[in-house]
C-alpha cells in the first residue's frame, strides 16, 4: 500500500482526473447528481472500469483494506517482556551476584533471563501472528462492473470509479454513491446504533439536508448490510479513505474480548502466583532462619518464582487455540471467534437446513403431474440435458399430454432467474432443475415469448415467486406466472387447466393435488407447483413438479456419530412435512417416536407448550426464519446449547440468538455470515461434525497441558520446600530450576496443544457449559504426577548425598532426574483416558522432537564443559542414566496402570448401562 503522503506526490505530477478522485468524501458525493459523479470519477455506468484502468488505479489508491500500522517495532515487544517483575527480580539478583563478585552465578543467571525472556517472546509472537491470521479467514467479495461483464471478486481489489452492484444480504464493499436504488434499505446501525435500516435513493441531496451520516440517503457506506432490495453504485473511497476508515482501523486495532477459557487461565495463573509466592517465600524465611546463605536463598526463591508460576499459561492456551481454529480452516469451518471453539464441545442439539446442508442441493426435476393428472418421469440427472419424459398414461393422447407437461414446465421457466450455460448453472438450483427439465422437452426459447415487467421475488416466508410479463405477440396483454409451494400457489387458484380449457377449481380438485403432492414428497421429492393468470387473484393452475435432492454423501455416518455422542440434532425446513420427512428417515433422523411440527403450529403455541414438545421433534417443516428464533430461544429456555444452520438475511437474529450460529459460506448472505460464529466454506453438514470434533479436542489439548504444566510447577515448588523442612540442602540450583522452567512452559508444553484429535471424543458426551476446566479428576492426576516426582527426585538426591555433602554430581543426578520424570510425565499426559501406546508414540510429531530436544539439551548441560560450569553439573556414567531412565519412568507406568484401571470402569458402566436400557 502506498503511503498517503507519497500518494499525494504522485497525484501532483499525474492529472487533475486523480486529484479530483482523491478528493471525492460522501458530503460532496451526495450534493453531486449521480451522472456528475460518474464524470468525475472517469467511469462507465455500464460497462463500469476496464481491468488495465483498474489495476492502474490500484497502484494509486492501494488496495480497498486497512492497514493497522504496528504501534510497537519487534524490539520494543522483546524489552516489554524484561518488565515481567520476576524478571526483574532475577536480573536484580544477577546485579547482587556482581556486587559480590559472583561472575560465573551473574553470567548464568543473565543467560537465563535471555532464554526464558526469549521463549516468552517467541510465544506471544506466535499467538498474535496466528491472531492476524484468524481475520484474513473470511476475506469479504463484491459484484463489480468490469468491461460490461458482472465479475465477483475480493472487495480489496476495487478501486475509486468501480461500478458494484448491491443485491439483499451483501455487505457494502466500499463507499458508494448510489447510481440506481430499488426498494434498497441498509442496515447502519453499526455505524450509527440505529436499528431500523436507512431506505436508499439515488436521488441528489440538496446541500442543506445532507448533514450526518443518516441523511445521505443516496450514499451506501462501506461495512454497512444490505437488508433488502438491489441497487448499483460507483465507488467514491476505497479503504482508509472512505468515510469509516477511521472507524474500522480503531475497531481493527481494538483487542477481542478473551475467551471464557483464556480467562478462567488467567485467574488460575493469578491463584497460582499467590500460593507460589506465599511458599517461596516461606522458603526463603525458613532457609535464612536455618542459616542458610541468604544470597543462595534468594536466587532459589527468585528462580523458584519464574519457575513455579506458570505465567506462560494463559498465553499457551491461545496459541492453542489459535491454531485449533486454522486446523479447522482447513477442515472447512472457519471459527470467527476464539471462545466458539470452546463452546463446540458443549453444543448438545444442532438445528440444520435440509436444502444443501443434508442434502446435495443438486436439484432434479423427476417427476411430473398435470393438472390433468397426466404423469411424466424424466430420466437424467443434473444440469445436463441428456434425459428423456417418460409419460406415465400410454392409454392417453400424447399431443395433450405433452401440451399440459409444456405448460407446467413452460410457466417454471418463465417464473425463473436461472441460466444453464454450456452445462453450467447460473441461479439457483431448484429452478435450474425446471429449466433442465424444460430442455430436456424441447422448450428452449420460451422466455423469448414474453417480456418480463415485474418479479415478485421468492423467500422462505411466503414461499412462493412470481413474475408479471407482457406477452410478446400481444403487446397490450399482461400475464402472471406463480410457482411455489402447493398451498401457497393454490391460494391463488380460481381455475384449473383440463386441455387448455380454464374450469373451475373446487375444495376436491384442490384436496386431490395436496395428495398427489404428499404421495411425490413421501418418495423424498420437493414439490413446486405452478400456475399463471392474467390476475393474482384468479390464476389457473397448471401441474406441480417433484424434484430429486440426493442426502449428502456421509450425511447418514454424521448423524450417527452424533447421535451416538449424545448431541440431538432436528431438521428445519421449508419443504412440506411430506418430503422433510422421507428424507430425515433416510438419514436417520426420524425414528420410530418421533414427530414433526409445522411452523404454522409453532406460530400457534406458545414458549412453553413448545418447550414440552421439543424432546421429541425432530423435523420442523414449513418454517422460517422467524420459527428458528422461536425454536432457538425455547431450545435455550430448556437448558440446551444450540447450534443452529441460517444462510438467509432473516436468519442472523436466529443465528446470533444461537449458541453457536452457523452460516453457509456458499449460498449464506454477508447478513448472516456477519451474525454467525462459525462460517462452514463448503454448507456440508459433515463439515460441523468435523468442527464439533476438532473443538472438543481443542479443549482436551489445552487440559493435557494445563495438567503437565501445573504438575510439574508443584512438583518443583514442593521439592524445594520439602528440602527445607527436612533441614538437606537445595538439591536444585537456580540454574537448573531455571532450565526446568523452560521445558515446562517450552516446546514439550506447546505441542501437548497440538495433539493430533483423538476421533473418539466425538464419542463423549457435550461437556457441561458450566463445568470448570480445573476438574476433581484433573486435580487429582495433578497431585499423583507431582507426588511421585517429588520422592523419585528426593529418592535420588538421599542416596546420592549418603555422605551429606552436595557434590556437583549429587545435583547433577537429581536435576537429571527431575529432568526425566518431566519428559515421562509428558509423555502420559498426551491423554488423559488412552494408552499412549494406543494413541501412537510417533503419532504427535512436534512432541516427539521437543521431547528429542529437550533430552539432548539434558545431555549439553551434563557433557558440554562451558554448560556444566554454568549448571554445575558432571559427567554421568551410561549406567546412571539408565538407572535414572528406570526410576523416573516409574510416573509413566503408573499413570498407564490409572487409565487402564478408569477404561476398565468405564467399560463396566457403559454395559451397566446397556444392561439397564435392555431391561426397561
Ligand atoms: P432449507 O434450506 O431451510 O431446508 P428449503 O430450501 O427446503 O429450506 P425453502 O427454500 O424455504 O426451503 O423452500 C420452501 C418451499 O418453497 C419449497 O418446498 C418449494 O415448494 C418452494 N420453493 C423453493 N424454492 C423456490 C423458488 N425459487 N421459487 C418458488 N418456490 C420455491
């Protein structure tokens, strides 16, 4: 991007066609006539900017973003970490061992401060760089006039005189100066708090009226949300310099609010740093009242502080997160926001879209009834117009047969905005599918028939579309064309069409294609009937098409799994109760026991009686967007943590509603993405299983570490307070204490994050929401760990000391051991329930090699002549460390003898339970 100053430069040597451009803010635009301001920014309405002025304009402007210019250089954020008060503790105990010209404690302890100054530094690092990246996981996109041609592309590529075009649920990708405006309303209240969205114009403001942001009506803000109807407008400031630059680059800027889990870590570490302290100190009390040396004393209790509070913890626990998330990108599910994560282990119902989320969403045209009650099959699938009408009544003349099938066919190409070219869809699928059909009987060109005046466009409310056109071969004649839901369309129905007469339609003729309608939707097919008339009022129906929607592949395996995890899930759908059903069967979704409700039966019943019925519901038909926030809130009120599916504009109140709400990255609106917590790239249902997945293990990772770190923390804590107590020497130096500071909160830490997910916890039940992490269970692993460290290591230290004297090599054997019995206790916290032989010793990579690194770092400080003088340590003979290698393992053996006697319980009670269930 190119600094604005320098720009500026630039703008002076160029001509006055830029300087103009640069100077073009919403106040003026708005005063300005829409042509004026085209002129100005030297662009075409229609064919809107070429791609080599564009790129031009580029190399001016710079990209359509903001930067957030970094207020600290790297440097700064390494020195920020040296005012850590222990840090500056155990620089000012270096300074002490200076004064008393202790060279060799001073340069040891100077060196220590750089590496665990260093690894801090290193991990806060990691953790905000993976923090950016989280916000480049949803770059938004525009439809933008290039060369006469609608192109969609990402919105940073647009440039001052782009033409957009705004169509109902898109995010406003720039600042506009409307050019046209229909029944266009914004939502602003991001900018202005106003909830009720702004009705746009393209009309020129006059001067007097045009102050603040609510009156410049003819001005599409950038960030802004397009809640109904389409528009078209130039663009008239790009990133920084559109109006909210400044908004957006201080909400940039701004920190996100922490995660439940970041912060329930940082009051642990808070808790932690209290009791530690309170010990150290009652260590170093005791040492110096024993007579012990008070500088030894206090370079122990300041090594022992930087050592024992795990103030790396909170941060670890969002470089896990973090990373979780991006796993979870490449996965398919793009989490907006850190504590979502957590909250996927917890959701116990998922409310799903059946259209494309369950289901394929590639729409076939199948079957065929007439309003004669002609049928028709058609073979084919896809968009291809390979396939033939098969008629069903042989017996029956073929030329009025055909004609009725045209008809019905005829009116659902007309009453459609799709294109299939070259094989390719253009629209949406439901009406691709009527037009393949329309092919695949030869009508290729029945739209050139009529000229369209009016659309009346289709949503998941009303269910129904329409369109009002002007019959070509006779101009003055004006025709509707209706196609929708049965109910919907025969509402509108007077007349039904019997071999092109119009007779009339009584309550039996109407109850009789309901059925035909039900018979099509038991067999899993979506109906859609059409009419036409040349009044809403008085329309002829005509027939009714069935469509195929094939469930997903894997779809079936989900639900399962889910099902199996305790996690309920219900369908919700548009589609009649019929067909939502044949397909929650295939799926196994509707059981024997289970009922469907209707959103007209929601509508009648209140929170209560809804909560009642919901244990056993498991499709919702007919509903919309306000029966999801119905079903959320009564979801909630029941004690459930919902995640629920939307990709319409209305669905975002239900999706923020939600615990966690799910937008469809393909076919979602920028509406409903914006209101989601979790985007799925791909719609797939299987994608939220995945995600499901991938946060449960995220929060088992962080437990794993979070019990590694704290177990190693007290066991070095307590070593030290035993050792003073029972009146032996420190059998740590600071040194060593230090070390073992940076393989507790170093690598061997970090990569118990990674983990690779165990597939089984999806088997688990949802955690409870309320559950703290710090668990009786986890505490109780915490304690076993540090209580046999502790008597290994004291274990090690008496019988090295048999003649009470400290040698290098008695610390040495100690600190080694302390050393080992870390890594083994790593190795068991890999997981908490599996054999680690289970889960695969070489199946976490990135703890294998910190594991490598940490012992041949061990071996450094006890072979290498310049780290022993640091370490004061020796050399050990081979078959020390074997012994030291037996002893130490002894913590890993008996946390696999625990998890085998736990899964053996865990058995017992899961047969229990299936013995029980069988009984009942
Ligand atoms: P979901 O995605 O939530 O499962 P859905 O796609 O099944 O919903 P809607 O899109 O709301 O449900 O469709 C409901 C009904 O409206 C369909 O059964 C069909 O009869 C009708 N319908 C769907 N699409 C169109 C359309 N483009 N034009 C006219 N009618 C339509």
């Amino acid at each position: 991007m190119i600094a604005t100053d320098e720009k500026r430069k630039l703008y002076d040597t160029i001509d006055e066609k830029i300087e103009t451009l640069l100077q073009m803010k919403p106040d003026e635009a708005s005063r300005l006539s829409a042509h004026e301001v085209i002129r100005r920014v030297y662009t075409d309405p229609k064919l809107g900017l070429s791609w080599k002025e564009a790129d031009e304009r580029i190399k001016l402007y710079g990209f359509n973003e903001f930067s957030v210019t970094e207020q600290q250089s790297l440097w700064q954020k390494y020195i920020e970490q040296f005012k850590n008060p222990l840090i500056l503790l155990l620089l000012g105990s270096s300074f002490v061992s200076i004064c008393m010209q202790q060279f060799d404690d001073a340069i040891s302890i100077a060196v220590a401060i750089i590496i665990v100054v260093s690894v801090a530094f290193i991990q806060e690092y990691r953790s905000e760089k993976s923090l950016e990246e989280l916000n480049k996981l949803v770059p938004p996109t525009c439809h933008c006039l290039r060369e006469g041609n609608v192109q969609t592309f990402l919105a940073r590529n647009l440039v001052p005189g782009d033409i957009v075009l705004l169509t109902m649920g898109d995010r406003v990708p720039a600042d506009l100066r409307l050019i046209d405006a229909i029944d266009l309303s914004i939502d602003e209240s991001s900018f202005t708090g106003e909830t009720e969205p702004s009705v746009k114009t393209s009309q020129q403001i006059p001067a007097s009226k045009s102050n603040g942001i609510e009156s410049k009506k003819n001005i599409a803000f950038m960030g802004t949300l397009v809640r109904c109807g389409h528009g078209r407008g130039v663009v008239i400031g790009t990133g920084e310099f559109s109006e909210f630059g400044s908004v957006y680059k201080m909400m940039a800027a701004e920190e996100s609010p922490k995660t439940p889990l970041q912060k329930s870590m940082d009051s642990l570490g808070k808790q932690l740093s209290m009791y530690s302290f309170a010990i150290i100190f009652f260590i170093m009390a005791l040492g110096w009242f024993q007579g012990r040396h008070i500088l030894e004393m206090f370079n122990i209790g300041v090594s022992l502080a930087v050592a024992a509070i795990p103030e790396g913890l909170p941060i670890v626990v969002t470089v896990t997160l973090a990373l979780g998330v991006m796993r979870m990108a490449k996965r398919k599910a793009i989490v907006k926001k850190l504590p979502t994560v957590e909250t996927l282990g917890c959701v116990n119902v998922i409310c799903s879209d059946k259209t494309g989320t369950l289901t394929k969403n590639e729409m076939t045209v199948t079957s065929l009834i007439t309003s004669e009650l002609y049928q028709a099959e058609f073979t084919g699938v896809g968009y291809d117009a390979k396939g033939h009408c098969m008629l069903l009544d042989e017996g029956k003349d073929y030329k009025q047969q055909m004609d009725s099938i045209k008809l019905v066919l005829e009116v659902g190409c007309v009453c459609n905005n799709a294109d299939i070219i070259e094989g390719q869809l253009r629209g949406q699928p439901t009406e691709g599918a009527l037009i393949t059909a329309a092919l695949k009987v030869n009508l290729s060109d029945v739209r050139e028939k009529y000229i369209r005046l009016q659309e009346y466009p289709f949503s998941s409310e009303q269910k129904i579309m329409a369109v009002r056109c002007l019959v070509r071969s006779q101009m003055n004649e004006e025709r509707f064309f209706v196609k929708g839901a049965i109910e919907k369309v025969l509402n509108y129905c007077t007349h039904y069409s019997s071999n092109k007469e119009l007779v009339p339609i009584n309550l039996d003729r109407k109850s009789q294609y309901i059925k035909e309608a039900q018979f099509m939707g038991r067999k899993g097919l979506r109906v859609l009937a059409m009419a036409y008339g040349s009044k809403l009022e008085e329309m002829v129906f005509v027939g009714m098409v069935g469509m195929l929607d094939p469930p997903r592949p894997g779809t079936a395996e989900s639900v399962r799994t889910l099902h199996g995890s305790g996690i309920k899930i219900k369908m919700l759908t548009g589609d009649s109760e019929e067909t939502a059903c044949a397909i929650a069967a295939r799926l196994g979704l509707y059981a024997y026991g289970s009922t469907a409700v209707s959103g007209d039966e929601i509508d009648n019943m209140s929170e209560e009686a809804l909560i009642l019925k919901l244990p056993n519901v498991s499709v919702f038909y007919r509903v919309g967007p306000r029966h999801k926030l119905k079903i959320v809130k009564a979801l909630q009120s029941s004690g459930c943590v919902v995640g629920m599916t939307g990709d319409g504009v209305n669905d975002g109140v239900a999706l923020k509603k939600a615990d966690i709400g799910i937008a469809m990255g393909k076919v979602g609106t920028d509406v409903c993405k914006e209101a989601a917590d979790m985007i799925l790239i791909d719609d797939d249902f299987y994608t939220i299983m995945g995600a499901i997945e991938e946060g449960k293990g995220i929060f088992y990772n962080i437990r794993n570490f979070v019990t590694f770190q704290l177990s190693t923390s007290i066991a070095a804590l307590s070593l030290i307070a035993f050792a003073t107590m029972i009146k032996i020497p420190n059998p740590l130096n600071a040194m060593q204490i230090l070390w073992i500071n940076i393989i507790m909160d170093g690598p061997p830490a970090q990569s118990l994050g990674v983990e690779p997910v165990d597939h089984d916890v999806l088997k688990q039940p949802p955690r409870n929401v309320k559950e703290p992490m710090i668990t009786k269970d986890l505490i109780f692993n915490v304690l076993l760990s540090a209580g046999i460290i502790i008597s290994g290591t004291l274990f090690i230290f008496k019988t090295e000391m048999s003649d009470n004297m400290v040698t290098p090599r008695d610390t040495t054997m100690t600190f080694t051991c302390f050393v080992f019995f870390d890594m083994f206790n790593s190795l068991s916290c890999r997981s908490q329930i599996k054999s680690v032989f289970t889960i695969g010793l070489l199946s976490n990579k990135p703890f294998l090699f910190s594991v490598i690194g940490s012992i041949i770092g061990q071996m450094l400080v006890i072979y290498a002549p310049p780290l022993q003088k640091i370490f004061v340590t020796e050399a050990l003979t081979l078959q020390d460390l074997l012994f030291l290698t037996a002893i130490s393992s002894s913590v890993f053996i008996v946390s696999e003898l625990k998890k085998f006697v736990y899964r053996q319980a865990l058995k017992r009670q899961k047969r229990k339970e299936v013995y029980q269930n069988d009984f009942v």
